[in-house]
C-alpha cells in the first residue's frame, strides 16, 4: 500500500468533562423523529458497514451513514429545518407541535409567511423545501462563491435565491437585517443574543439521524460505536448528534472527534483555546458546507465537554474520502458523498495511508476493537465539483 502524509492537526481537548446536556438529548431527538415521521416520504437513511476497509485500518467496524437518500434532497439539513418551521408556525398560530403536520397545515389556507436564512446550499434548500411543501414563501441568501448548481437547486423549489459578495458569517448577518426590516421570519442554524430558540430547534432537528442511527447499529448487533467522528461548521449538528449519543451511551463512553477544514477552523481553535474563537476572512475551502467562522454557541459547552479531539485538515483529505466512498474497498458498499460529507472518511484514510499510521492510531485510540461512527451529511450536491475531484483528480494525491 502506498504511503502519503495529509495534513492534519490533531488537538486533544484539555477542557474534557463528560457529561450529559439537559437540552440536547435522546428526549428532544425522539420528539423531532415523530415529528419527521408525519412527513410522505419519511425513511430512515441507510447505514453501511465498511468492512472491508475495516479490516485494512486494523479496526474491527466503519458504520457510515448515508444522509444523501434524504427526502431525495441529498443530505440531512432538511431535518433541522423542518421541525424547526414546524415549531415556529406552531408558535406563531398558536397550535400544538404534538398533532401538527405539514399536510394539515397546508389545507387550513392560512396567511402566507416568508421564511429566511443563509446557506451555503444544504440548510437553504431544506427550508425551501419545507417553505413550499407548507405553502409559505422563502428567501435564501448565499456566500460569494456559491456553486451555480446549489442556488437552482434552491430556485427549483421556488424559493427566491440571493447569492452575496460576503462570506457566510457576514451574509447571516445581511440576512438578518434584511428579515428585521421585511417582517421575514429567521430559520437560522446558529444562535446569537436574543436569538436561540429556532437555532436550538433546528439542532433538534438533525439529532433524528442520530435516533435512528442507534436503531441500526443496535439492530446490527456489532456492539456500541466506540468512536464518533463528526464534522463542523458551526457546530450545530456535531452539538445536536453528540448530545444524543452522550446522552444515549452515557457520558464518556464515545471517543468523539470533530474536523474541520483548515481554513475555516473555528471549531478547532475554539478547542485549543478552551473558548469560542471566530475565524474570518475568505475561508475558500471545497468543504463549503463546513465554511463557516462563527461557533454556534448553543452547541459549545456540550462539544467543550464532551469533543476528545479538534482535527484541522487541508481540503485533500475530504477529497481522499470522496474517492475512497464512491471507489470501495472489496465488498463494502458504495456511497456517493460530497465534499464536506466525505471529510470523516477521508480522516480514517489518510491515517491508513499515513507514513507515521501506528502513531495517529495510537492517538485517536482505534484498536483492533473499535467501532467507528461517520456521518456522511451530503451526496454530491454540486454535481459538476464532484466528478472533478472522483473522476479528474481535483485536489488529488501526488506520489
């Protein structure tokens, strides 16, 4: 096998204090999950056992799960999004989140609402979707550099699409004013003073992948995953995810890990300092779902808890785990993954292909017993991105 060396910063997290989140749990996610299950079309997305690139790291499982075959929105935001407007229209029309359901609302012919939010193309498309399905309006703003294929999406489903000349963290803020000034209603994913109840919502919202996870590893009978590795934006999934898992295996019992894109790492600075770090700048990462400069802070003290470890890559290592998810070892299934959905793969195999591989195993602590756990929150949706880094070698290895 051949050898190369990936950069990776590795922070183990001195501020380690595991424990359980009275707000981010098992309770919360199962009240989301029945929810999600009112909506046509619900299914749990699939959970796939690598084995075979298993038994090349040394370790005894890789469970990936597939958040591409979401509602056919090729990946998981849509679960924050859509709880998250259903609670709000419960709110605001004063009924109960315990019986609503989209249908239901949609035939009552209320007054129409405008909905919006920043995206960086997943959590845009999925408010877009639920903003139609409900019968409201959307507005979606974007980052420069947005790819074209990401804005129809969001187009295609009727919503009004702005991409800005500013980066994420500064569009929210655009957003934000632009929804004061036009009574628009703010479905964002990250919380600021005075603004926490949708944010929290929304991460509610995605630890439904984490329920039903835990059904399909337990129905798997290979054991409790030892290891979780998540990937960050601004946290809010790793926050909602592991509260879950803590909350599910008890405190302590994950080795959790979380990584991010070198250029927007504000999760793994935020680690090393033991507070919340904001990164600024262009942050022209391809993982442009996980560039974001700002923490959520909602999600903060359980990732400051709970997190093992803080890992900075550069951008070839998601690229590494899109090849190596769409292009498997023996047996193991195939998995369409985009960029920042690939970046935990992509993790696993750089440290397989590594010249010092004994050492990061050593430091992770993957064992011939471990049983890893990846979420691969998108497929490829920004199709043409994709097939230049699986088939033309974008960001590729050079031996």
């Amino acid at each position: 096998m051949s050898q190369f060396e990936l950069s990776m910063q590795i922070a183990d997290n001195a501020n380690l204090h595991p424990q359980r989140d009275a707000v981010f749990n098992t309770d919360a996610a199962r009240q989301a999950r029945r929810f999600h299950r009112t909506l046509a079309g619900y299914q749990p997305t699939p959970m796939y056992a690598l084995d075979d690139f298993a038994r090349q790291l040394g370790i005894h499982k890789v469970l990936v799960k597939d958040e591409s075959q979401r509602f056919e929105l090729n990946a998981f935001k849509m679960l924050g999004g859509t709880w998250a407007m259903a609670q709000l229209l419960c709110k605001i029309w004063k009924m109960d989140i315990n019986t609503f359901s989209f249908d239901d609302f949609r035939k009552q012919n209320r007054e129409q609402l405008t909905f919006a939010t920043t995206t960086d193309g997943n959590h845009g498309r999925g408010v877009a979707w639920a903003a139609k399905a409900l019968g409201q309006k959307a507005v979606i703003y974007m980052p420069k550099g947005s790819a074209a294929a990401r804005v129809k999406h969001i187009t295609d489903l009727g919503a009004e699409c702005i991409v800005t000349e500013m980066n994420y963290d500064d569009t929210v803020r655009l957003t934000l004013q632009h929804a004061q000034q036009n009574g628009w209603h703010m479905v964002q994913d990250t919380a600021w003073e005075g603004y926490e109840e949708v944010p929290t919502w929304i991460m509610h919202g995605y630890s439904t992948l984490a329920d039903e996870a835990a059904e399909q590893i337990a129905d798997m009978g290979c054991g409790a995953p030892t290891h979780v590795i998540l990937q960050a934006g601004v946290g809010a999934m790793a926050g909602g995810v592991l509260g879950y898992l803590v909350d599910r295996y008890g405190p302590g019992a994950l080795h959790a890990i979380v990584v991010e894109p070198d250029r927007a790492d504000c999760m793994y600075r935020s680690g090393v300092k033991g507070s919340l770090v904001n990164v600024g700048g262009e942050m022209n990462t391809i993982m442009a779902g996980l560039a974001c400069g700002e923490p959520n802070p909602l999600g903060w003290p359980l990732l400051r808890d709970n997190v093992n470890q803080f890992i900075s890559c550069e951008d070839r290592v998601a690229a590494l785990g899109m090849r190596v998810l769409g292009n498997p070892a023996g047996n193991d299934a195939r998995v369409v993954s985009g960029e920042s959905g690939a970046v935990g793969m992509g993790v696993l195999a750089a440290i397989l292909h590594h010249p010092q591989r004994q050492a990061l195993m050593d430091k992770l602590k993957l064992t011939p017993q471990s049983r890893v756990l990846i979420i691969s929150t998108e497929g490829d949706t920004d199709p043409q991105h994709y097939r230049e880094v699986v088939w033309e070698g974008k960001d590729g290895i050079s031996h």
